[in-house]
C-alpha cells in the first residue's frame, strides 16, 4: 500500500511571471502527456526535486540570490535565461 503523504495549506505570492509559467508548465504537461496536473503539484515536485539534488541554500540571504545558486546548479546561465524565453 503506497505511504499517505500529509499536506499543509500555506499561502504564498508569486509574480504573475511565475504563476505565469506554472500555468504553462501545466499546460504543456496536459497537451503532452493527455493528464492534468495542478500547480500546486508541480511546485511540490520541484521542491522535493531540489531537496533530493542537495542544493544548499544557507548561503543565499534573499530571493535573488536562491533564484542564482539553484540556476548555476541545473547548469542554467540565469542572467541569460532572465533575458530569453519562458521555458516552462
């Protein structure tokens, strides 16, 4: 029998730049793969996805900083990416 994961409601904001790319995030896994899944599952699976990789985030004291060290981890140029597309 799979485990019962337990969930806690918390409210966050996003800019609508982000809720922008979960959306199509979203979209895009619905047109690709013919399932729905929601926002909410997609961020859980980024933050379980980013707890598994070990990114250490103690030495980043803003947003900013965080958005960085996780970019240069996955490889990602993030003054690049912030210029280019949205890649959802």
């Amino acid at each position: 029998m799979p485990k019962q994961r337990l969930f806690f409601t918390t409210t966050f904001r996003l800019s609508a730049k982000q809720s922008g790319w979960l959306t199509t995030a979203a979209i895009k896994i619905l047109a690709e793969q013919q399932k729905h899944i929601d926002r909410s599952a997609i961020l859980r699976g980024l933050i379980d996805g980013l707890a598994l990789a070990r990114i250490d985030l103690s030495t980043c004291s803003t947003e900013e900083e965080i958005k960085h060290a996780v970019a240069q981890r996955l490889g990602a140029n993030s003054k690049k990416r912030a210029a280019g597309r949205n890649n959802a």
